[in-house]
C-alpha cells in the first residue's frame, strides 16, 4: 500500500559556516572575482555532507546532519534534517539527491525516500514519499547501483522487502516479501528464527546478498533490478553460532568480508563473480576471549573496507573500540593491526570517508560521534580529539 505522508516541519538550528581564505601572489595579481571563486571552490572541497540515522528515543527526532572539514577532521554541530521515528538505517540513492530510511511515519513502518535540498549552508530533507513494509519495521535497507530497485531487511521477521523506485526517486510499490525459513538454533535466545539483518549487491550487480543471523547464512538472490525483483540462488554457510550481521566485498570484487555479530569474528569468503557462489577462507576474531569474558554484553556491528583496499575495519559494541586489520589481496587473508577505543559508548555504527582520510565512529549510548585519522600505510587509527553530540546515532552515511 503506497501513502503519501505530507511532510512535517523541520526543528533545525541554524548552521553558520565561516571561511577564512589568505592568498598570497608573488608578482602577480589576484582580482576579487578570483578570489571569491576560489574561495567558494576550497569551502566545497573541504565541507563534506554527513547524514546520521538514529535510535528511537527520547533524545531522538529524526534523521540529523552535520558536515567533516575533510581537511581538518573537524566536524560541525548537528541539525535536524527531517523529522521521523526511528530512522536506524539510511541509504543514498545513486544520483546522490536522494535519501531513504526505514523508520515510522504516523505510527507505521515505512520506507521513506526523501529529497535532498540545501540552502545558506544548511542541508535539509524534504519527504517524498513512503510506502508501508507491510512485514514490521526493516533494520537495514540499501540501493542498487542503477537507482531501480531498493532493499529491505527485516530482522524481526526474518524477511526482505523488494521495491520498485520511480525515475524521480519516490518509491513506486513493494514488488516482492520473502521470507527466510530455517534457524541454527546453535543461540537459543538469537537463533531461534531466521533474523535478516542487511541487504547489499555484488559489483557486478547481477546478484544480492542477506547475511541472515538467525540462519548463520548469507542468502544469495538473483537480481533482476530493471523489473525489481530477486530470486533464490543460494547461500554462503557461516561457522555454527556466528551470526552474521553485515557484510562487504573488497575493492577487486573478489572477496567478501562478513561480519558475525554473536561471535565477534569477520569470515573471508572468496567470491566467484560467474557463479554467484561464495567461499569461506578464513575466520578471525575481532576481540580476543578474554577481554570478551570481561564485558556484561559484547557484539559486533558494523565492518568497512578502506577505500585503497588494504585496511578493514569492525566495530566491538560492549568492548567499545574499533579492530583494524591490514588485508592482503593475493591471499585473501586479514592480519591484526590495533583495537582503538571510540571515545563513547556502544558503536553500532562507524563509517569512513570517501577520500580514506578520516573514520567516524557512532556512540548510540554516548550520543556522540568521533573523528579518527586513518594512516594511509599502516591502516592505524588516531583519535582527532573532534567529538560532536547527536542523538542516539546507529547510522553514519556519506555522500559518496
């Protein structure tokens, strides 16, 4: 059932950006016109959008937005960007104007596709649309690379939404719900059903990927994307009790890193890009079982790959840090580099911007997000001492 939902009024604090640009000419003349287009080139290249999804709560309103001086590591305050329940996870539609996020509108759980404006600095989104999931609220959702077709996944009742989006960006309908079957049952309170927890696409985009955490599976579809629909194709079998939870492929498409939630451990599949299969090689744990043992609570939640391929990372919710990991892609195997704690609390999330530079890492419980500077040839972390608060963060996207 699609419903159009009129938008409601933004709460937004008013975001000022001062720039102070010095030019130094030896010998030469730099005009006014000159000097404020260049001064507007470096203000755009510096100012990069962050969009942040977030926990429903007290605290929480919506979706939020806040900008990293890709120069500095510095990030500005936050500022309401569209009103909503629950926004946990959020995606980018390709042409970069659009946004979405499985969350609540009055009182029913939707995905919602929003445009993205901008006025005086300011980053805003204006609703849509928003189609109801019509199988409870999703905890993941994403969209392929042509912009057709998006993906939900609902981690209550082990299922995943299939829809149809227009040219514009609005969603058009809901095409398909399938439904997982099957449990592990290795965790009796976790696995007793199937849970899918994240939806993604190989490079390719001729197939799609559920890691399903009450399965200990990652299901493979087929994709047809130009008539947004997907079909059965197989799965990749996790070790006993894992969970999987998220999952990415490395940068040459011939890898796939899957992170298990339950066991604190990523597994390295080769992937097979004509075949749709996937392989399992290596499984390697991202905190050891003695500091594991210490913690009240312990999971895993989020994993990124760097953008030169060489680094992964996963976050420790409970342990509170990041593992680094360096990757070598002749042998597909990730070797320890560091446990860094996120200066906050409970990471659900973290990502890493486009140019590779910087990490930010999500504290839900801290309402805080903390900028890292990644080394480009060791792959370790530096806390930049830049810390913001935000409500309940579980969701940091970039403009990629």
């Amino acid at each position: 059932m699609n419903i159009t939902i009129k938008p409601r009024m933004n709460a937004s604090t008013k975001l000022s950006l001062l720039s102070f640009v010095t030019f130094f000419t030896w010998g030469g003349f730099v005009s006014a016109q000159d000097s404020k287009t260049k001064k507007q080139a470096n203000t755009s290249q510096e100012m990069l959008d962050v969009w942040i999804g977030t926990a429903r709560g007290q605290l929480s309103k919506g979706i939020y937005h806040t900008k990293l001086n890709t120069s500095s590591g510095k990030l500005s305050e936050v500022n309401l960007a569209a009103e909503c329940d629950g926004p946990g996870f959020i995606a980018m539609h390709p042409n970069r104007t659009r946004l979405y996020a499985v969350c609540d509108l009055d009182k029913k759980p939707v995905v919602a596709a929003y445009a993205i404006e901008s006025s005086k600095g300011q980053s805003t989104l204006k609703l849509l649309n928003a189609v109801e999931i019509g199988d409870g609220g999703a905890a993941h959702v994403s969209v392929e690379p042509t912009g057709r077709t998006l993906l939900t996944a609902q981690y209550g009742t082990g299922s995943v939404g299939v829809f149809a989006l227009n040219d514009d960006g609005s969603i058009r309908e809901r095409t398909q719900l399938i439904k997982h079957e099957g449990a592990s049952k290795v965790d009796a309170k976790r696995q007793d059903a199937p849970h899918a927890h994240w939806t993604g696409f190989s490079p390719d985009n001729r197939f799609a990927f559920v890691p399903d955490l009450g399965m200990d599976k990652v299901m493979i579809y087929r994709l047809d994307a130009a008539g947004s629909k997907i079909d059965s194709h197989g799965f990749g079998q996790l070790p006993p009790g894992s969970g999987p939870r998220h999952m990415k492929f490395d940068t040459t498409g011939k890898f796939i890193f899957v992170l298990n939630e339950l066991a604190l451990s990523i597994t390295v599949f080769r992937y097979d890009s004509q075949a749709g299969t996937m392989t399992a090689m290596q499984t390697v744990e991202t905190v050891p079982p003695k500091e594991k043992a210490k913690e009240q609570a312990i999971s895993a939640s989020e994993i990124r790959v760097h953008p030169n391929g060489k680094f992964v990372y996963s976050a420790n919710r409970g342990h509170d840090t990041i593992t680094s990991f360096s990757f070598d892609a002749t042998n597909g195997q990730l070797t320890l580099i560091e446990r860094m704690p996120v200066r906050g609390a409970t990471p659900r999330n973290f990502n890493i911007d486009p140019s590779g530079q910087w990490l930010l890492a999500a504290g839900q419980d801290s309402n805080t997000l903390a900028s890292f500077a990644i080394n480009q040839r060791s792959g370790e972390l530096t806390y930049n001492r830049s810390v913001i608060n935000t409500p309940a963060p579980i969701c940091v996207l970039f403009v990629p």
